[in-house]
C-alpha cells in the first residue's frame, strides 16, 4: 500500500485547511481545544457553516445533496477539521439514520428526511439501548402495536444520547413477539414531540447530560413511518452500526488530543522546575502513543482506499483501537495535569469557569472530565467483547 498523498489530495487537505482557518468560529474553537462544554446552538451552527460550503454532508453522495468525496477525501476532512479544534459532526443523521434512509427507505422518506439533515432542521437521536438490552440487543422489548393506521409504542429506551435536543428518533421496536429475537423487530422514525414521550436526564461521570433515559407511554406513530419493511429492521440495525463503530475510532480527535498531550507535558513543570515533556518516563509513553496514532491512521488509510459498500469485521477493529487509543491519551492528559486534575466540578466545564481559582493551569480541570467522559469508548456503539467476537465469527470462523 502506497501511503503517499497524491497532489490532488494535498491540494484538497490544504484547502480543508485553509477553510478551517477562514470559518471556524473561534469561540467554538476554543471550546473544543479547552475540553469545554458544547452546546446544541454550537453544533448547529458549525453544521450550518458547512452546508453553505457545500460541505455539510461529507460522507454522502452528490445525488442525495453530499459532498461526493472518496473514502480517502472524507478522512482527510476529518482529521483536519477536528486538528483544527471543529466539533466532531453529529453522526446521528449524517452517519447512522442517512445511509440508511439511503439504501433501505421508500421515496417519500427520502424526500422528507435526507434534505434536513446536513442543516440540522432534524436533529436526531438514536432509540436502540434498553435496560438489559444493550450488547444483547436483539432482546429488546419496546412493543410497537399495530392499531389501524398507527403503531401504538411502549417501553423504554436508554442512554439516549442527545434526546433532550433531538426532534426525531431512529427506534428500533418489537413488532413480532413470536418471531425468533432478531426477526421481530422494526424501526420506526418517531417525532420525538408526540404525546406520551418523556425524556429523563442520566449524568454521568464527569457531571454532565448527554445521555437520557427515553419512555414511550401509549405513543401514537404514523403507519408511513415505518422504515423499511416491518419485522426486517434487524437488518437495518446492523448496517447502520457499521457506520458508526467505523466514526467512532476518532482519529482525527486522536490527532488532536496527542497535540494538545504535547502541548501540556511541554507547558508544565514538575516540583524541581523540570518540564514534563523531559521526564523520561512521560516522554517515553508519550512517543509510545504517537506511534499508536500513527498505525491507527494507517489502518484507515488502507481501509478507506479499498473498502467499498457494507463495513465488514474492519469496523470492529478500528472501533477497539480507535476507543483505546482516546482512552489512553485522556489518561495521559490527567497525568501531565497531575493533583490540579482531582479537584473537579462540572462547572469548570463553562467558559471562564475553568479552574475556580484553585492554581494551576485552566486546561486541568476540564482534563478530569475528558478522562471520566472517555470511559464510555470502549462500551458505546458495542462493547469491546462484543466486537472481538464480531471478528473472531468473521475472520477466524469461530
């Protein structure tokens, strides 16, 4: 495999660049690069910027209002974006539910979803996570009815990331209760303003509410928002998590959290003055995980130049890899902080409330929060054993 750019790729990565340096608004910048809360209004508005680059759907093809980039154009974009301090672009609708929609809905679907999404006039969610019904999610047990010209919903869903901004979600639900597990279930779009929805916050570690808990009580949803075919949403379930375990590598965030690692060991000094960046030890496990990033940008590199269609068991391993390496350098991060890390409040999240005061650089309180949020890598989009096991059925026939 030839890893040199061709000088059209880096004719494309120097315009993503200059782009960067011309429109990404600096408050949202310095958000980012602070580990800083981000709110729905930063999100929206940098998605908006994109849209009317002609960028706002970097991974779709020009006939449904994308980009039409190669594999390899997309994930140039990505790493240079996210080097540049740009928030990572909200996979719900453009990464999950738009392929998708893509490949599996009706024209009418198509018609009234894909247009909003790279403006984020829908902002989605996803309705998969149940209690007990994560990893193994085939049990899941949200009924959806069929009344005459609607679905009547119950259950709950969970760890709903992002439900309290959302306006739509993409929800998997059990249509057959006699079917075997993986053919009786359905996905329904529902409008997340219909009566009977309730959303309930879950903080996590590092205090802050991205993920809720999601209840349907007697929800009424149209019959024509059923996606697909009924009982085959097990089959849109699995493609769509290719796509995301695939995103969830984040190496354009691993990229840009070894150059803020960097950046702190070179910036601080222990007790005797020595800046950490000349401790052996640190050095040594800092260069360690730069040749880390490295390999996984090179496993992409070769995924992204001759995968074609469906991810198979390469998703899985990037999504392993991609999760570890985040973990790790969050983790290096805390130890260049050292005990300014510890005293930690979500507060400290807020601009101009980082560090209250206590000493110590501003970026080390926020470093216990990206170290805490990190945590959940290895567990969202399917846990790391779950993903092992993918590889080992695919690759190795067990």
């Amino acid at each position: 495999m030839d890893l040199r750019f061709t000088t059209a790729e880096l004719e494309f990565r120097e315009e993503v660049r200059a782009f960067m340096a011309a429109n990404l608004p600096a408050d949202i910048r310095d958000k980012v690069f602070g580990h800083l809360r981000l709110e729905k209004e930063d999100y929206v508005r940098w998605h908006r910027i994109l849209e009317a680059h002609g960028w706002g759907a970097p991974s779709w093809p020009k006939e449904h209002g994308g980009t039409g980039w190669s594999p390899l154009q997309r994930l140039i974009f990505e790493i240079e974006t996210m080097k540049a301090g740009a928030p990572r672009l909200l996979p719900f609708g453009l990464t999950m539910i738009g392929p998708v929609l893509m490949k599996y809905a009706n024209a009418q679907h198509k018609a009234r979803f894909l247009p909003r999404i790279p403006k984020v006039q829908d902002f989605w969610c996803q309705g998969y996570s149940e209690p007990g019904s994560g990893s193994d999610l085939a049990s899941l047990k949200t009924r959806a009815v069929r009344k005459g010209d609607v679905y009547v919903v119950n259950g709950q869903k969970t760890w709903t990331t992002m439900a309290h901004f959302a306006d739509w979600i993409f929800c998997l639900v059990r249509t057959d209760t006699e079917a075997r597990p993986q053919q009786g279930i359905s996905m329904l779009l529902i409008d997340m303003k219909a009566p009977g929805i309730t959303v309930r916050p879950i903080k996590t570690l590092d205090g802050g509410h991205d993920v809720n808990e999601t209840w349907f009580e007697n929800v009424e949803v149209p019959v024509e928002n059923l996606l697909g075919e009924e009982n085959k949403g097990w089959t849109y379930a699995k493609y769509l998590l290719g796509h995301e375990r695939t995103g969830i590598a984040g190496i354009g965030a691993c990229h840009r959290e070894l150059a803020r690692l960097k950046h702190y060991a070179a910036s601080t000094r222990d007790a005797t003055g020595r800046r950490l960046a000349d401790e052996p030890r640190l050095r040594d496990k800092i260069l360690r995980i730069e040749m880390d990033v490295m390999a996984l940008e090179m496993l992409l590199l070769r995924v992204a130049t001759q995968a074609a269609g469906t991810p198979g068991p390469e998703a899985s391993i990037i999504k392993i890899r991609g999760s570890e390496i985040q973990q790790d350098l969050a983790m290096l991060q805390m130890e260049c902080a050292g005990p300014h890390a510890w005293p930690y409040s979500p507060q400290w999240l807020e601009p101009g409330e980082a560090n209250a005061g206590l000493g110590g650089p501003d970026w080390a309180p926020p470093a216990s929060s990206t170290y805490f949020d990190m945590r959940k890598t290895s567990i969202y989009g399917g846990a790391t054993e779950v993903q092992k096991n993918i590889i080992a059925k695919a690759l190795l026939g067990f």
